[in-house]
C-alpha cells in the first residue's frame, strides 16, 4: 500500500509493504505528521512555537513534545560545546520569550 498526503508543504510518502498493510496504520502515521506540523510549524500563525514565541502561552503551557524539544536542544547545545545553539533561545524561552526556530532539532 503506497499513500501520498500534502502535509507541511510537502509530499509525504508511506509505503506500508506486505500482507498486513492496514490503511488505519497509515491514518495512524499521516495524524502524527500532521500534529508534528501543527505544533512546530514556524510558517502556520497558530502553531504551538509561534504562540510561544509570540508570548501567547508559557513554557509551562506548552505541549509535553515542545518542552521535550526545548530540553533536547538545550542538551545538545551542552554536548557540542556550544556549537548547536539553541541554548539563548531556549533560556529566552524559559524567560517568556522565544526567538527560536526549534526546527533544527524538530
């Protein structure tokens, strides 16, 4: 079973092989795709990181997976020595002000 959405911009493909191709696994896997868009999309108004970054919610408001993302960028900032920095947004971030395109990481 081969299935094409339109989902952040793109074309994505699943191609789900074998006898149990079940099309609910593929329903499954396009939610997830879109969710992903809606919550990290730096091009939709609405978004999860444009709302924060635009100070409309808290960190603390925020969705489980964004503040997985801030942590994990935050870490990886610490494990490249600075090199992945994401570090000032992230601290912006805590602080009520977001500047970040967390997509990098995303």
């Amino acid at each position: 079973m081969i299935r094409v959405e339109q989902i952040m911009g793109t074309a994505i493909s699943v191609d789900i092989a074998g006898p149990a191709a079940d099309p609910a696994l593929a329903d499954a896997v396009f939610a997830w795709f879109r969710e992903v868009d809606e919550r990290f999309s730096t091009y939709k108004h609405g978004s999860e990181v444009n709302r924060l970054d635009r100070g409309e919610i808290a960190v603390d408001e925020c969705s489980d997976e964004m503040r997985y993302v801030l942590s994990q960028t935050a870490r990886l900032w610490s494990e490249t020595q600075g090199y992945f920095d994401v570090y000032a947004e992230l601290k912006a971030a805590w602080l009520g002000d977001l500047r970040a395109e967390l997509s990098g990481w995303v």
